[in-house]
C-alpha cells in the first residue's frame, strides 16, 4: 500500500508551544466546592477517547516540526493527502465522528471543529485548554482537558463547562440512556490511582467512585494508571494504560420495572458498567489508544507496541515500527489503522501491518477516526490528512 500526503504552501519549521495535553496544574483542584470522600466527591456514535502521552505538550523545538513538502495528489483512492482545516498552529489532537457529514476534531489552544461532509469550521468552544480527548454521544459532544469537562450540541448556545473536583481526567464515556464515566489520572509520575474509574454527574460536579478494577483472580483493587478508554457499540468498555494495563468493563442495562409489562420500560433503561476486571497484557510499555470490536482488542502505545486480544488471548504482530503509537481506529478486524510520532501511518489488512508512505511528513500523529475504507481522517502536528476521495 502506498500514499502521498498533498501539501499547500511550501515546507516550514515552527515551535509551538502546546500546553500539555490531558494534564493540568494541580492549582485547577482548589476549585472543587462540592463535599467529596471515597464513595463520592462534590446514528451510532463513536465511542473512543484518548489522551497522548504524558511528554505530548510544552514547546516543541524547531527541528520537531512538521516537515512539509511542496505537493500535490489530491484526494484520490489511496491517497492520504493534505486538507484544509481552521487550525493554524499545533496540532489536531483528536478525531471521532458520527457519520461521513459529522466529523468532529479538537485543536491546539481550545480549537473545536466540525467536517460537514464538505469542509472544516471552526465551532465555538469558550475555552483556550487544548481538549486532549472527544466523545460523541448520539446528540452530544465532550471533551476533557486535564480537570476541565466541556459539553455542547451543535448550537454555540449550548456550550457548558466545569472543573472536575478531582484530580486530572483522562477520558469520557458516556453509556446508552446517558450515563457518564470518567477515568481518573494523577500527574505524570505520580502513583497509580486506587480507583481510577468513576461516574460522574455534570450538573452537581459529583464523581461516585465504584470498587475495582480487579486482577480475575482478586478481589481486591487495582491501582491504576488509565490513559485512554473505547467503548464498544453494544459491547465492552475497555481503558488502557501504562505499564501494559488493560481493563475490561462489561455494559449492563438495568432489569425493567416488574411493573412495567410483558415489554417493559426500556424507554428509560440506562446503562451502567460492570465489575472491571484487569485482563494482563504482554507488553510492559505504556499503551495510549484502544480500539475494539466486540470481545476483541487492539492496544497501542510507546516503542511501536501493538497488541491484539482475540477475546481469549494475545497476539502481538511482528514490529514495523520503533515510533511511539498515539491512536487506533478500525472498521473491522481485517481494516485497522494506527499512527504515531515521525509521521508514522501504519494499516493491518487482517493479516499484517504495513507502512503508509506519508511523504517527507515526519510529524506527530495524534488522532485517527474513519467512516468507511476510503473516509479515514488522520490528524497531528500541524495538520488534518484524509485517505481517499472528498467532494
């Protein structure tokens, strides 16, 4: 598989200052004002969320850069080329999408945009935090910057945000019937969180945090380090995280009311999750994506790690990188795509993995989401890319 990346404007080096991503100054706490303890503290949307690697912020150096070419094949079948979008600086650093006409992405310094099927807008998002992670409920978007939660419909007069009173954020998910988890990290190299999952209300700002995640054979908690989670259209959640953690959570659907009939009230039935249990990975390194399809996973992270859970066991396909892997996106088993830093692309048929040529393009990926085999959005340092035809 070959492709070119389309280039505008010719090549340049820039240093950006990026704020780091998914991490905020423990100063943003003080404003929890709601009593907090151990129990509790004051279409088909897509369902991934994920958070870079801790070193992802700060000021890049001149030679980091994205390095661009004079260029030129459009956007043709198997071709990744470059696309206008209204980010300016930085990076795009996350991609999800309901549909080929509903595509959102978060930038560098607050950015939110939306693809409408014909170009890129720019949406109002009141915030200057770079949102490290997205959600698309079925009519809502969330994002999580550090302790900051945003949530908006696609009105400018919807936006909400808050301060989560906890520590750091890693990602949202929010379940059938509109129940929301967070995962809870703490600083870079700070110990592993005791319980690093919790629901979390947005109008009273009050997390409740759940016993677990446990080892199969425990019952006794993990402490955790969660970095990135993808929810399962009608299947599992699973979170990722440092140190090769993987974590498994089964979504259930309440009993009906026993008065509610032979057919019974799912019309208000919400989701909730299960008991978590940690699935061992055989990998040490750090994993910051996910994504699944039913009980399989694939879980990608630092030193080109690539894993893959057949929903009884491990694979993991022979290296075809050394380059830090900072997102994962499928449309089915045999059409997964990963990418990552030195401009890395990769794509697995079913069978195995293979590089993407990305031109003289050496920068950061962060963000991948895909509507079909020819509409895969790819985005980082500097830039959105698209493999395959646009109007």
């Amino acid at each position: 598989m070959s492709a070119r990346f389309d280039r505008r404007g010719r090549a340049r080096r820039a240093a950006f200052g990026v704020a780091c991503l998914g991490l905020a100054s423990t100063s943003l706490l003080a404003i929890a004002a709601c009593a907090a303890s151990d129990e509790s503290e004051a279409t088909e949307p897509d369902s991934s969320a994920v958070v870079p690697r801790p070193d992802a912020g700060g000021d890049a150096p001149d030679d980091a850069a994205a390095d661009v070419d004079d260029g030129a094949a459009p956007c043709a079948p198997g071709s990744l080329c470059r696309v206008p979008t209204p980010l300016t600086t930085g990076f795009v650093t996350a991609i999800r999408g309901r549909s080929k006409s509903d595509v959102w992405a978060s930038g560098t310094g607050g950015l939110l945009m939306r693809y409408d099927g014909q170009a890129w807008t720019a949406l109002e998002s009141g915030i200057s935090d770079t949102l490290a992670s997205l959600f698309l409920a079925e009519d809502e978007t969330w994002g999580i910057s550090g302790t900051l939660v945003l949530r908006r419909r696609l009105d400018r007069e919807s936006v909400r945000t808050l301060r989560s009173p906890s520590r750091p954020l890693s990602s949202i998910t929010v379940l059938p019937g509109g129940g929301v988890y967070v995962s809870v990290i703490g600083p870079h190299n700070a110990p592993p969180v005791p319980r690093p999952v919790a629901t979390f209300d947005f109008d009273t700002r009050v997390l409740t945090y759940p016993a677990g995640p446990f080892l199969p054979w425990s019952d006794v908690g993990q402490e955790l380090a969660l970095r990135a989670s993808f929810l399962v259209p009608g299947g599992p959640l699973w979170l990722v995280g440092d140190r090769g953690t993987v974590v498994r959570y089964p979504v259930e659907l309440p009993a009906a009311p026993a008065d509610a009939g032979d057919a019974g009230d799912a019309g208000d039935a919400r989701a909730v999750l299960g008991t978590g249990n940690v699935i061992p990975a055989p990998a040490l390194q750090d994993l910051l994506a996910a994504w699944g399809d039913g009980e399989q996973l694939w879980a990608v992270g630092r030193g080109g790690t690539i894993l893959h859970y057949d929903g009884a066991g491990w694979h993991t396909p022979p290296s075809v990188t050394t380059a830090t892997l900072n997102a994962v996106f499928g449309l089915s088993p045999s059409d997964v795509w990963a990418a990552g830093d030195d401009g890395t692309a990769l794509h697995f048929d079913g069978e195995t993995w293979s590089v993407v040529d990305r031109g003289a393009y050496r920068g950061s990926l962060r963000a991948i989401w895909a509507a079909a085999k020819d509409d895969v959005w790819i985005g980082g340092e500097d830039g959105m890319f698209h493999w395959g035809v646009l109007p």
